[in-house]
C-alpha cells in the first residue's frame, strides 16, 4: 500500500512524467507479448513471460495509484 501511496503522490505532482512512464510500460508490455507471439527461443520467451508479468504488475499499482489519487484530489467541504 506504500507503493501505491508514493506513486499516487508522485503522479498528482508530476502528471506529465507519471503518464509518460505509465506508456513506457504499455508499450513494453506490447512488445513483449508481441515476442511472445513470434519468439521460437526458450531463453527469449521466458523473458518476454516475465516481463509481461511485470508490465501487468505494474498495472495493477497503476490502477490502484489512480483509485488513491483520485480521492486525494477531491476537495473536502
């Protein structure tokens, strides 16, 4: 939860880079399932399995960083 805390702060402060590393895993989750796809080595599937696995990880904090930010930036009444 204090992962998701500090990339929820992180991404109310610097709304620019948060997307643009929000992408960067995006696109190397594309291209790992597109080596996944096409890959006939062992060694180069496993590591396109992993890091697919990460990228969708890192999705989750994603997801659940949004949920936080959302409500930290709700003003109170």
């Amino acid at each position: 939860m204090t992962l998701t805390l500090k990339y929820a702060f992180f991404r109310q402060k610097n709304a620019i880079t948060g997307r643009m590393i929000e992408l960067a895993f995006i696109l190397m989750a594309f291209s790992s399932i597109a080596t996944l796809l096409t890959a006939e080595n062992l060694l180069l599937t496993f590591a396109a399995l992993t890091t697919a696995l990460c990228c969708f990880g890192a999705f989750s904090l994603f997801s659940s960083a949004e949920k936080v930010r959302r409500v930290i930036s709700q003003p109170r009444d």
